[in-house]
C-alpha cells in the first residue's frame, strides 16, 4: 500500500525480478504491466526490472474514488520509487506511460536516468477516438460482454499483423477489466485523458537532459509515427529507431527486438 498518491493509501501491483541496475516499465491504456510480459524475461537477465500496474490498471487499485491523471501516475512511481529503495531508474514507458515519463524527466530529473519512449503520447496526439468513446460514461453500462468485444476490436485494429495478437496474449490483456470493478475503472482511465497535461509541457521538452531512446512502430494508427519525429527535434538528446513491421504495441509485436534496443541504450 502506498500512502500520499491520493487521499487515503492505494494499493499498487508490481512485478519486481531480476538484479542490479533498475528499469522500470510502464503500460499505457488499455493495457497492464502484462504488456511486457515478453519483453521482462528479456531483461532480467542483466537487470533488475520492475513493471507497476499504473493506478486504475490491471491488479492496482480500481476503486472508483480517485485521480487517474498522468501527474498522478507520475507521483505514484516515486512513491514506488521511495518503497523500493530507489533513487534512481531507467524508465522505459508506452502510451500513455510516456506522458508520465516526459513528466518525470521534467520534474524529478534527478530520479531517471535514462528515458525510453515508445509510441508515447505527446503534445496534442492523444487520446485517440477508440479512448473517447471508451470514456463515455454510457460504457460502464454495457455488459460485460459487449465491453470485451468493444476491447477485442481495439486490439485487432492496431496490430500490424493479426497473427501477433495470439488468444492467449489477448486475454490476459483484457482480463482485469471484464468484471463490473475492473470495466468501470477502465472507463474512469479513459475519461482521465486529457492532452493539456502533454500540450503544457511541450515548450520545456527541450530542457530535458536525459538521453532519450525512442522506439516507434511506424504502422501505428494511433500514435503515429509523426510524433516521434517532433519529438526528435524538440528533445536535445534523442534518437529514433523505427520498427517499419509493428504498429502500437512494439513490446508484443517484437519482444526481443524491442528489449536488445533498451539493452544497448543502457
């Protein structure tokens, strides 16, 4: 239980494998820390490697009693930071992960080392159509089996090739969400969104110091590739490697690519 992140203490799930130098993963929407459950076997070979479900999301929390917004994301991670004993991470971050990870290298520079950034959101790319209507608040009245083809959809649309959604992959991404607790804290996640906490901070991204790696599926509808080449220019120390056969979820489409880029890039 982590205490300070809202009014009363909220329980955060993680996964916490491996030793030595620290990486932290986080997910976007709708997904969990189960995004990376490829890619943290991977890792853990040569460091220490911790995924939280962000607050809201898959085994965390899902009350329906607090902030979901990406600056409270963010002071979740140091808390986390702060039980784990650590000063310092290498954080890796999708979607809207990423958002929490710009806000991080800006806020507390001192906590991250290094910053991986893959088809994150930014400026004002986000949220995409898909979220807002997840959002609506008609959805927690849905069924739960309307909400589960409403999801499946979801992740269909935006891989590049289907045969890398696997039945397997695809229900255990959905899983903390087709119950009543689990559909309506979806919904509250997708109606956080809010592109003014990525657009206010969009003139101080060139005062970030950290080197950043970004890792861009360039077949993503959702968060295009455009942005990572803004993000280029607007970040002092970037670079961009392109993955031209994946779309939105680079972590599941291509797992050992994926983790040999953060590899060489820590």
């Amino acid at each position: 239980m982590l205490e300070g992140i809202v009014e009363e203490p909220v329980k955060i799930n993680y996964t916490d494998v491996g030793s030595g130098t620290p990486v932290m993963l986080l997910h976007g929407i709708p997904t969990w820390s189960y995004l990376y459950q490829s890619v943290i076997p991977e890792l853990e070979e040569d460091y220490r490697v911790i995924a939280p479900d962000l607050l809201g999301y898959g085994q965390s929390d899902q009350r329906d009693q607090f902030d979901r917004s990406l600056h409270v994301q963010a002071d979740m991670v140091l808390k986390l930071m702060d039980e784990l004993g650590l000063d310092q991470v290498n954080l890796v971050a999708h979607d809207i992960g990423g958002g929490v990870g710009l806000l991080l290298a800006l806020q507390a520079p001192e906590r991250i080392n290094k910053l991986v950034l893959s088809n994150s959101v930014a400026y004002d790319s986000w949220p995409i159509q898909d979220m807002l209507v997840m959002g609506h608040p008609s959805k927690k009245n849905e069924s739960t089996q309307e909400f589960e083809a409403f999801l499946s959809k979801a992740y269909k649309e935006v891989f590049a090739h289907p045969e890398q959604l696997t039945e397997t992959f695809l229900q255990g991404i959905m899983a903390p969400y087709l119950h009543e607790e689990g559909k309506l804290s979806l919904v509250r996640n997708a109606a956080a969104l809010n592109t003014n906490e990525t657009t206010a901070i969009t003139s101080k991204l060139s005062t970030i110091k950290q080197p950043v790696l970004l890792l861009w599926g360039t077949k993503d509808e959702w968060q295009p590739v455009e942005t990572a080449e803004k993000l280029i220019k607007d970040l002092p120390d970037s670079t961009l490697v392109r993955f031209d056969e994946s779309a939105h979820w680079v972590p599941q489409e291509a797992p050992k690519e994926f983790s040999a880029e953060i590899k060489k890039f820590i």
